[in-house]
C-alpha cells in the first residue's frame, strides 16, 4: 500500500510538471482583496479595506494625489472581519466595525475562528484623520453619519450615538419596544427616522430630542423599509409590504409579493401612495436602491421588465421612466454625495462576453443621459463618485486579481499594485473562456471552461458550481472574496492539468427574471440541477476531457448540487467535494404546522424530499470529501451531520473534514489555504493516474 501511494505521487509530480506550472496553493491563495470601498461627503477621500492572506486593514487615500496611506495595524491572521466604513460628515473622522461575519445571519455575533479562551468582540472603531490615532469606541454595529463627527450605530438593536470630536462616552439615544433595523438622519441632522421590528408589522418612526415624543409616521398593521429624507428635510419616502402572516395558499404555486412606494410629510406624518409594482412574479423584486434624490424625484431598482434596472419615478405626476434599458443587469448602485449623479457596474458592453463580465455605468440625473464609464476584457465593479466627474472602484482581469482604480479626468490609475506578493504566479494564470451549452429542457446556460497550459492528449474534468445560488461566476476575478477564493482554486486545477467548467446554473443572476426565478427550482424541484448536469456532459464531449473522469465541488448551495450529483449520477460524477452544502430540503424549511394547511402541503413535502440529496443515497457510490466548520451562519453544520450519520448508517465511505470555530467565509486565511488544498488534492487523488 504505501509503495503505491508512492507510486501516485510521483505520478502526480510528473503530470503536473508536464504543464510547465509550479506555484503553489498558497501562492495562489494570496491575492488580494480590497473591500468597502467608500468616499468621504466632499467626495476628495477614499478608504478601503483591504486583504492580505487573512490581515484586514484600513487604507485611505486623498486628493489630489491619492496616494494610498495605511490607517491601522491588524497584522495577524485572526479572522477578525472589517465591514462598516464611513467617513464622519465634517471629514475629521472615520469609522468602522471589526469583527463579525457580514455575510450571513447573526452577522453582529462574534467570530472566534482562532478558539481563544476568551471571544473577541465585534466593536466600532474610530480613526482620527489628523493625527491617525486608531482606537476603540464600544460594541456595536450598523454605523449611520450623523451631523459634523456624530454616529449613530446599533447595540442589541437600539439606537445609540457618539460625537467623536467631543472625546465623550456613546449613549443610548432612546429606548422603544421591537428591534431597530434601519435608520436615517435629516438633511439637517436634527432628526433620525428609523424602522423598528414588532413582530407582525414594522413601524416607521422619527426621533426629534429627548423632550419630543417619538412620531410614528402613518402607522399601520404593514411593514414599513428603507426611510429616506427628501433633500430640503420635508418629507420621508418609504416602501411598504404586507404586514402579519396570510393564509395558507399553495405552496408550490408562484405568487406575486406586493409592494409599494410610499412618501410622507415630515411635520404631520401623513402618507401617500406614489406607486405600486406591478401585480407580476417579474414585479416582486424589490431591488436594494431607492433613493429621493431630490423634492421632485425618486429612483428605485425594480425588476418589472424581466431585468434588474433603475426607475425614476416623478413625485408629481407619480410617473416612472426607465434609466438603464437593455438586456443587463445592474448592481452595486450609489448615489454621488451631491446627488448629481448614481454610478453602478453592470453585465454590458459591446461584445458577447460582456454579459459574463462587469463595467461601470453612470447617469446624470439632470439630464438622465447614461454613460458607460468602462469596457473591454476586465472586471469593475462597486463605483463611488468623486467630485464632478471623477470615479474610484475595483478592478481585475483574468490574470489580475482586484485593486483600488481611479478614474481622474482621461487618467486610470491602480492603487497598490505593491501589495500583490511577488510570488502570485499572474503570468501563469489562463483565461477563462465563455461558452454555453443547452440543458434537456432547452434552457441555454453560460459557462467559463479554464484550460490548462501546454496540454496535450486528454486531461480530465472538474465541475464547479457557485453557491447562493443568486450569484454569476465571470470570467475574471470576482469581486466576491468566496468566488476570489473559488476562482483561484479553478485556476489552480488548470494549472494541475484539469479542465475546469465553472457553471451558470439556473436561480443564479445575470441572465435575466426567468433565469433567476424558474418554475421548479430549489426545494420546489431542483430544476437546476439539469444545467449541472448538461455542464458536465458538455465537459465530458470535449476532445481534450477524458468523459470516464469527470469531478465536482462546489460550497453552500453548490455543496447542495455536488452532493445531488453524486447522489444520482454517480456513473457521470466519479468524485466530489462537499463544502459546507444543504442536504436536507424537507427538514431546511419550517412547512407550517398551524390547523390552516396549504391545499398541495404533502405534495410539496415530498418534492422537497426527492429535491434533497439525501433521498437518493442508495445510488451513491462516488467518493466524497465532507467540509464543514461548526460556526457556520449560512448552512447550519446539522447538514453534514445529518447527512454523515446516514452515511455512518448505511456503512457507505466518506472523508471529512471538520473545522471549528470558523464560519462558512473561512474567516481565518489558515484555514482557507487547507481547505482549498484538501478540494484540490481529493479531486486529483481520484482522478489522475
């Protein structure tokens, strides 16, 4: 045994020497990642945070130079998370949060991924912009910027400020029943209009001083969102939704969810309805812009004509024009601190390939001509606007992982091109190419296949699918640090002589409405997973795969679809890995136990049983390799377990690994580079001679 073991490392060595490649799963694994990008309220300062194989740090930059300065001195690979930038109004101060994990629920818990005998803290942190001091301010979350250097920021769900110039301790601004969830400051910083959970309904409520008594404005039995002040303080415009829990209608049947726009008179309370979405599936999206950019106009993403875009809606005559038309998706929408202008990245351009790609679009609100700011073969995306005219935002290629880039008159420019490590094997790296394949029922999905370097003969086959599943694998570096992580790993395949497709499955963004949204998709019937599997038989008829030796992995959602694979096509996929998947979509979703039953509630049950791979584990005969942490806020670990007990039960093999403390982001760098060496060392374990 241990001669053969041997005998396929060396076999190993050799294959992957053929490819003429030679870096390393930590070189790879060390590229940088910038995030938070904001700018201050003149629009002449940046900060972002940025890391480096698991250090988090602040860095700022200022006109006109913009000379990048690093603002703190988080050095060890701690897993400590930095979220929440933002620049005090009067520019003297910024501020942070360190700690958490923003990407899933219970994002204000902390994150102990080191297993220190005492938890960390997730904490607000204050950077004085003068003299650079860093320090401490208190436990807390959900930073807001207030009038000159006040914050205001959430602690166990109330409202609390502090005034970071006057050097005092933060206060309590008011206590009131329900969770606080969202909230706004008045143009003029006198008032704050916030939301507060209770239960069935959400109230929308304005905090005036200590002397006032709250104002509830047009309370109802609904749930009240996303407050915002008209420029000139008169008026608070807000979406509206159904409100308590309604009857037991069919499960498996599509339903509109309504929603409307909403403005209210500041001084009285009152409210009017300025619109309602249209009674459609497309009309339910409610996009997360939604802005009154002035006293006469609002702008709201709405997915109404099939793709995610901006409205404007006049106030007068309640009448909405579209801002972005054509077949793309927008994302990541800001509004410019003069309001002058909404800079976003969306999946256009002019070539074919663009609708796999991001670039940076703009509009002038006075004359509501849009611009596309950037184009060709890179990644760009989370814009914010510099003063008239001027952008910064994130940008990558295939080979260049994502840097600060500044758009100043006819100048681009990187920012840190320093801080990508000397050994990060760029040069080595492939492009993704675009391709697309047909699943049985016709639907036409979108893949990036890499290709390994200087190959010859046939090579084989590793299928990646995303998680989510509302996400879309580009072909470059995504400005996702997970699909960061999953892109590099990719390219690490190719480097190690696999031909990796990354699949576009349905439920997944930037194909449009129907391709988000299908009929039959998830706990519903797991439509989706056709496009997997047509992804890995288009994979297995190329002329440089090897169809007898065709792999998967994937994590969240697609550990779900790895898992299903194995789990009823064992004889396409010969191996898998499983990283923090659902197994179990009967026992995921609570399917109401009240008197009042839905008409199709068996019938739904079941689907959800046969969507989940634990229903086909008889057929499971591929080897596996289980990854988990046990402070995992997305896919609860009880997933695995579950799925690991049955397998332990039916005497079936499996591989695992187990790590706690950390979440479903790998938190900890350590803990990501072994992770994505297990991935790759399992697959070619299985799958090269």
């Amino acid at each position: 045994m241990q001669l053969r073991k041997i005998f396929i490392l060396i076999c190993l060595f050799l294959s992957t020497q053929a490819f003429g490649q030679s870096f390393s799963m930590e070189d790879i694994g060390s590229f940088t990642f910038p995030s938070e990008l904001k700018a201050s309220h003149n629009g002449e300062m940046i900060a972002w945070a940025m890391y480096e194989q698991g250090k988090r740090n602040i860095f700022m930059a200022k006109a006109p130079d913009f000379e990048p300065v690093k603002l703190t001195a988080f050095n060890n690979d701690d897993g400590q998370e930095i979220s929440g930038i933002t620049f005090s109004k009067d520019g003297k101060w910024l501020a942070f949060v360190r700690g958490g994990d923003h990407g899933g629920w219970r994002y204000s818990s902390t994150v102990n991924a080191d297993n220190l005998p005492t938890l960390p803290k997730v904490e607000i942190w204050k950077i004085n912009l003068e003299s650079r001091n860093v320090e401490v301010v208190i436990e807390g979350d959900d930073l807001v910027a207030g009038p000159g250097s006040t914050m205001a920021f959430l602690k166990n769900n109330k409202v609390w400020t502090v005034d970071f110039s006057a050097d005092n301790d933060p206060k309590q601004l008011f206590d009131i029943k329900g969770n606080v969830n969202g909230m706004s400051f008045s143009p003029d910083g006198k008032k704050l209009a916030f939301t507060v959970n209770r239960d069935g309904h959400q109230l929308l409520g304005v905090y005036h001083d200590q002397n006032t008594p709250i104002q509830f404005i047009s309370p109802s039995f609904h749930r009240y969102s996303n407050p915002k002040w008209s420029p000139d303080g008169s008026q608070i415009a807000f979406i509206k939704t159904l409100g308590g829990e309604g009857a037991a209608f069919p499960v498996l049947e599509p339903r509109h969810s309504p929603w409307e726009v909403w403005l209210a008179d500041a001084a009285t309370g009152e409210a009017e309805k300025l619109w309602k979405a249209p009674e459609t599936l497309r009309g339910s999206f409610r996009g997360g812009f939604f802005e009154l950019t002035s006293d006469e106009e609002l702008i709201f993403e709405s997915y109404q004509d099939g793709w995610q875009h901006l409205y404007n809606l006049d106030i007068e005559t309640k009448e909405q024009t579209l801002l972005t038309p054509g077949d793309y998706m927008v994302e990541q929408i800001k509004l410019s601190h003069d309001a002058k202008r909404i800079v976003f990245s969306a999946n256009a351009g002019e070539e074919k390939e663009d609708i796999d790609r991001r670039h940076i679009g703009s509009i002038d609100l006075e004359s509501k001509e849009l611009s596309w700011e950037t184009s060709g073969e890179g990644i760009e995306a989370y814009p914010v606007a510099l003063g008239d005219s001027d952008l910064a935002y994130f940008s990558a290629t295939a080979q260049r992982p994502h840097l600060v880039t500044l758009e100043l008159g006819n100048q681009t420019r990187l920012l840190q091109e320093n801080l990508i490590p000397s050994n990060f094997p760029m040069k080595d790296l492939v492009t993704p190419k675009q391709v697309t394949f047909t699943a049985p029922d016709g639907t036409t999905v979108h893949g990036q296949l890499f290709e390994p370097k200087n190959s010859s003969g046939t090579s084989p086959g590793v299928v990646f699918v995303h998680g989510g599943p509302q996400r879309q694998m580009l072909l470059g570096w995504s400005y996702m640090d997970y699909y960061s992580n999953t892109y590099a790993i990719n390219q690490y395949l190719a480097s190690q002589g696999f031909v990796v497709l990354s699949v576009n499955f349905r439920l997944g963004i930037g194909y449009g409405y129907e391709f988000h949204r299908p009929a039959y998709g998830y706990y519903q019937g797991a439509v989706e997973y056709q496009d997997v599997k047509a992804g890995a038989e288009y994979l297995a008829s190329l002329a440089n795969v090897d169809g007898d030796k065709i792999g998967i992995y994937g994590g969240s959602y697609g550990g779900y679809l790895t898992s299903l694979a194995l789990a009823r096509d064992s004889d396409l996929f010969k191996v898998g890995v499983d990283i923090h998947g659902v197994h179990d979509m009967d026992g995921r979703y609570d399917f109401n136990g009240n008197y009042e039953q839905a008409p199709d509630l068996e019938k739904a049950k079941e689907i959800a049983w046969t969507s989940s791979p634990i229903a086909d584990l008889e057929k499971w005969t591929s080897p596996v390799l289980f990854i988990h942490s046990d402070d995992d806020r997305n896919v609860n670990v009880s997933q695995t377990t579950n799925l690991i007990r049955r397998f332990d039960e039916m005497k079936k093999p499996y591989e695992f690994i187990m790590i706690p403390g950390d979440t479903h982001h790998w938190m900890k760098w350590k803990n990501l580079i072994r992770v994505d060496q297990a991935t790759a060392d399992f697959l070619k374990q299985h799958l090269m001679e």
